[in-house]
C-alpha cells in the first residue's frame, strides 16, 4: 500500500441524496428497467438544457449510436466525426457498417476546426458523396464554435450530433452544451462531472424522434399484445435505481461546475506563468465546465515525464486522447487536418496532458499536484541550463 491517499483523475462525487432515490425504487419494486424515476430524470435533464424531449440510455455511445440510426445511416454512408476525441465518438458509425472520416481540431479550442469540416465538405460534394452526419465533440468541457459549424452544415444540409458527453453544464451565449445540432448527447459515466455510475442521455428538439429512440432502446418491441418485433432494436435504455443516482447528482450539478472552474483555477493561479506551460483556451462566448484541466507543454518535459512523476506519488493523471485517424481500428479512414501541413490534434496529443480534476479534490490534495509539478519544471531547467553551458 502507498503511504499517500490516491488522487484519481476524476473521482465519482456523490451529493448524499443517492441513497434516498435508490429506496424509492426499490420500495415501490420499480428495481427493473424503466420506471417513474427514468420519466423524472429524462424531464429534468431536458428542462435543464431547454430542449422538448430526452431519453435515458445505458451510455453516452449507445445515444451516438441511437442518433446516427435515427438519421439513417447504413451501410456505405459516411459520416465526418471530430479526430480528436475517444473512440466511443466514432465507434457507433462503424456498428452501422459507414465510414468515419476525421476532421482536425483548430487551437482556440482543441475542437473540431471550421476550416478544415469546409475543405472535407467541399471535397465531398465535389465527390457526390456528402455525409449523413457530423459529429462533433466538445472536448474536456470547452465547447466547439457551433455557429460556425452548424452554419457550414445548415448550407449543405447535414445534420449535427453534438457528443456532448464531457461538456454538461457548459454553455456556449448563453444556450447549453449539447443543444445546437439534431441531437446532442450527454454522458454520466463514473468519471464525467455528474454520474449514474454508467449511463447516458440522447436529447433533441425532435419528440418524435426520441420517442422512436426510446423504442429502439427497447429492443423495438412492436405495440402487441405478444412480442412482435418488425425492426433491429438494442438494450439501451437506463435503468430506473440509476435514474434515482442521476435524480440526484443534477441537484448538484451546478455546485459541481463550480468546483471544476475552482480546480481551474487554482491550477492556473500556480502554473500560468511557467515557461512552456499552457492550458486549454476557453471561449469569450462560452463558459466551460472544465470537466478536465488539461494543459500542453513546450519546456523540455513530455507528458509521460509528469504521468510517472504523479504516479510515484500515487497521482493519476492521463495524456490527451490520441487522435483517432491515427488509431490502427481507423488506419484507412480520411482525415482532414486544419491545414495542409499542420495536423493540430496531433501536435497537442504528442505534447498536452490532463491534470487530476476531481470536483471532490481538496485543495491540500490539489497542492500536493502542484508542488510536484513545479519541482518537476524546475529540476528540468536546471538540467537544461547545465547542459547548455557544458
């Protein structure tokens, strides 16, 4: 056993009232899938983004999943998905037998880059072959430009998923995270800012829309008396003892952003003016929930060196995602970079990091992060400074 308390990189934070939600469930046997408690989380949740309907589902991939089929995507279609970001984002174009092609981040938000979904549109066009769907991620909190986006989209007529698995609680003017495209799609995995242990949401404007996803997360049982099925259906729906924990964590989640920007900003406060050390941009017009601070480095140190670092203190801490056009499951998909010659997801992978986040870290515990990571930076300047006059 290490002699020091473990800090993970984005602990579950339970608001106490778990337990109560939980009783409620099994007092009333509603313990199967579905129940009143997957109707009020839903309701809240959707009242919570301001969108008209919401559908509760066992993860934040199977609602990716549900969107693209609501969408039509088959066998042959493509569909353009952010590069950088975790293989769930793109996994569920492959389960619908269609090509991902990879679009590059552009630095103001590590998210998808403008310039470079206009070049792969142009080119797709030009190719008769224009996608069903983009997907686009808002990466560790920091929202996409989405007028941007949506507006290159609107004017070839492509509808948006909007991954917004790890930016809950952001709003971009004013609008929450998740709200812009078609669909939007939220995830309560342990680690993300809000839990139901696993579990995810598919919102949309569409009420049509998610109450046929609703069905299709039902094993798409026909409406009879005995189990007729006409369509392929899947086992997605969220059950009602996690609806319960997902009850509750929203009571929280607007203390639980508060404590993510704190954790911000103390990190910034302590490491913003180390040479070298920079951190993910946010948006004038966005306010992030900043799910992860995750900065790069340009001082010598790589990110493992600070991973091992942390480690031998029993610190978590994670490189950024490595992009997924370089990935071998995508070895022979399209991508487009932000410029000919700049692949900026790329460059961030190779020097970016993610630091512990946990809305349940203390400051002594956060201090103890910091202290190690300016040693670190210091005893890296001093080596480079003796190497440079040997």
């Amino acid at each position: 056993m290490h002699a020091n308390k473990r800090i993970y990189l984005s602990a579950p934070h339970m608001s106490g009232r778990e337990q109560h939600y939980i009783a409620e469930a099994f007092q009333s046997n509603w313990i199967a899938p579905l129940g009143p408690l997957v109707n009020t989380f839903e309701e809240k949740v959707a009242d919570f983004a301001g969108v008209k309907a919401a559908a509760a589902l066992s993860s934040g991939t199977a609602a990716i999943h549900l969107a693209l089929r609501l969408l039509g995507v088959a066998k042959g279609d493509t569909v353009f998905c952010s590069s950088f970001t975790f293989v769930a984002s793109a996994n569920p174009i492959l389960y619908e037998q269609a090509e991902p092609v990879f679009i590059d981040s552009e630095r103001e938000t590590w998210n998808m880059s403008p310039a470079a979904l206009e070049r792969a549109l142009v080119e797709a066009k030009r190719a008769e072959k224009l996608p069903k769907a983009v997907i686009v991620v808002n990466l560790y909190g920091q929202s996409a430009k989405m007028d941007e986006i949506i507006s290159l989209c609107d004017a070839y007529g492509i509808p948006v998923i909007e991954d917004a698995a790890e930016s809950l609680g952001t709003t971009y003017k004013g609008k929450q995270s998740g709200t812009f495209g078609r669909f939007g799609i939220y995830s309560f995995n342990g680690n993300k800012i809000i839990t139901t242990s696993g579990g995810g949401m598919l919102i949309s404007d569409d009420e049509a829309a998610i109450e046929k996803a609703r069905f299709l997360a039902s094993q798409a049982r026909d409406p009879a008396i005995h189990y007729q099925h006409s369509e392929v259906g899947h086992n997605y729906r969220l059950s009602n003892i996690l609806a319960g924990v997902g009850i509750s964590q929203m009571e929280v989640l607007g203390d639980r952003v508060k404590a993510r920007r704190a954790v911000f900003d103390r990190y910034e406060k302590a490491l913003g003016d180390v040479d070298g050390v920079s951190f993910l941009p946010e948006l004038c017009e966005s306010v992030s929930n900043r799910w992860l601070t995750a900065i790069t480095l340009d001082n010598g140190v790589s990110p493992h060196d600070v991973i091992n670092c942390l480690a031998e203190e029993n610190i978590e801490a994670r490189p950024l995602w490595k992009p997924l056009h370089t990935q071998p499951l995508f070895a022979s998909s399209l991508y487009y970079p932000h410029q000919e010659n700049e692949s900026v997801c790329e460059d961030l992978f190779s020097r970016g990091i993610c630091l512990p986040s946990g809305s349940n870290m203390t400051e002594d515990e956060q201090g103890r992060v910091i202290n190690l990571l300016i040693k670190l930076f210091q005893k890296n300047e001093v080596n480079t400074w003796t190497t440079s006059i040997q």
